[in-house]
C-alpha cells in the first residue's frame, strides 16, 4: 500500500483507556519565530521556555475598570440559564459569561485591539481568529476553584482543533493578588502533552463548565510536571495579563479573601489551525465554546 493512504497516528490522542502518558510534544511553541509584531524577542524567548508571559499592563487601569463595569452589568442582567452564562456547581451565582464579544460592543473593542491582536499573531505565525472569548468571575470568600487542566486536550478531543496553535489572554479586569484565586501555571509543561483517562460523557460541557472531571491529569502526572518544572502565579493590578499556550497546565483555587477577582479571558487560535471534527469521537461542542469560521 502507498506510505500517502497509511492513517495518520494522532499525535495528540487521549480519554482512549485506562492508562495515563506524559507524551513529548510535537509542534512548535512559536510558529514564525522571528516574526515582527509587539513583542521583543527577549519577550517571544521567555514565552518559548515558559509557555506563558505576563504584562505588567497590557490596556490601561481606566480601560480594565470600564470593562469590568461592563462585566458587572453582564453578570446582574443576563439569565443564568442561558446555555453560554454558567453558574457555579451549588447555587445559582454566576461563575462563566462566554461570547462576550457578542453581547457588548465595549468587549468585542477589545477583542479586535490590534496591540492584543498582533501579539496572538505574531506568536502562531499567522492571521488569527477568536476561538473563545469569556469572563471568568470569583467573587470574595465564595469564587470556586478551577482543577489542573491543558486547554488543548480538550480542544483536541471535544472541539477537533488539530494542533497546539491556539494561544490564551488573560486580561485582569480587578487586581490579581497572592490571595483571591490567581491564574497559576506549571512553568515548562507546554512541552509535555498528559493523555488522560475516562471515556468523554455525553455533552460534558454541561458539567465539566462548572466542575471538570473527565480530561484532567491525575495526581502522578502534575507531580511529575511540577518536579521538571514550578508552580507560578502572577499578579497584577487592573489591565495586567498573563498570556499562555494552549498546552500549559494551569489552574487556579478559591477565593477565600475578601477580594473579588475578575478576569478576561481571550483565546486566539491560527487560521491554519481550523477546528476538524472532535478526535474523541462526540458531537462538537457549542459554537459559543468552539468558534467555527
């Protein structure tokens, strides 16, 4: 048989059995390395190695607060239970607002700013399209905790995107401090792809947008990771941001402090990098999950 009709192996498969693997990743980290765009290569190194960077101040204070004003007006007016505003595991209060950029022209400004824009595109080597947009809140002493996790694997396995060319922007919309719930990442763990255990169930968004469950590493597997590298969490003050790669563990606990934590997220996925269907086998996710071009 010609080698060109053998099937392709998926480099990147996972949820297939009972056993767990730290796998080697194949793509690169920076797609067009040396491309122009705002970041300095000093900037494009550090995220190479780390798989994330943080920005001191990304968008100003005075924008971040706008924003947030416009985050706040979103969580007291919208339904939750609408199928993209997502409550938390107990009670009804707000954890998840997706497709922001759809809802406010004040989010869907910032979404298309060039400055934020042109660092996603500079980072994949090509034009890019919003994958996801959301805010994320939690609120004092109540905000839930969200477990490890790859973004990847599930955007391989449930939405169908091929390969790690897809990238995160947290924009802090309220001071992220060392007590309120932090973004925290495993520094180094975007070379390392986790296949997970547990068959996906049936539409597990549903559930795992509140608790994930299916599609997480196991203990063994973050301490291995943790050892090879460390736990970081940065903070900032309002129009800060951390940006990661689709493939850095990251997680973040409750919030037990007085301070509410609000934070923008926004995902940049290649134009090359188009979702296929989801190699776990299930029905694609919703399109406010997984935008499809």
């Amino acid at each position: 048989m010609p080698t060109e009709n053998l099937p392709v192996a998926d480099p990147y498969s996972s949820r297939l059995g009972n056993q767990w693997e730290i796998a080697p990743r194949v793509d690169p980290v920076l797609w067009a390395p040396g491309a122009n765009g705002p970041l300095s290569e000093s900037q494009r190194q550090t995220f190479e190695n780390w798989g994330y960077y943080p920005f001191p101040q990304l968008i100003s204070t005075d924008r971040a607060q706008s924003l947030l004003a416009e985050a706040k007006y979103l969580q007291q007016s919208l339904d939750p239970n609408l199928d993209y505003v997502i409550s938390e595991p107990n009670h009804q209060e707000i954890r998840s607002i997706f497709r922001v950029h759809e809802d406010n022209p004040r989010f869907e400004e910032v979404c298309r700013d060039e400055q934020i824009v042109g660092i996603a595109r500079q980072i994949l080597g090509s034009d890019v399209y919003l994958h996801q947009s959301r805010i994320n809140f939690k609120p004092g002493f109540r905000g839930k905790e969200f477990f490890w996790h790859s973004d990847f694997e599930t955007w391989h396995v449930e939405d169908g995107m091929p390969r790690m060319r897809a990238v995160s922007i947290s924009l802090s919309l309220t001071e992220n401090n060392a007590y309120n719930g932090p973004l925290m990442l495993v520094r180094g763990s975007h070379l390392s792809y986790v296949r997970c255990v547990g068959e996906t169930p049936e539409e597990h968004f549903r559930s795992s947008l509140k608790k994930q469950e299916f599609g997480v590493p196991n203990r063994e597997a973050l301490r291995l990771l943790v050892e090879q590298g460390e736990i970081v969490a940065p903070t900032g003050g309002p129009g800060s941001a951390v940006m990661f790669d689709c493939n850095t563990m990251h997680a973040s606990v409750s919030n037990l402090s007085p301070y509410p934590r609000t934070n923008l997220f926004l995902v940049f996925n290649s134009v090359e990098n188009r979702l296929e269907e989801p190699f776990g086998g299930t029905p694609p996710r919703p399109r406010f999950l997984s935008y499809r071009p």
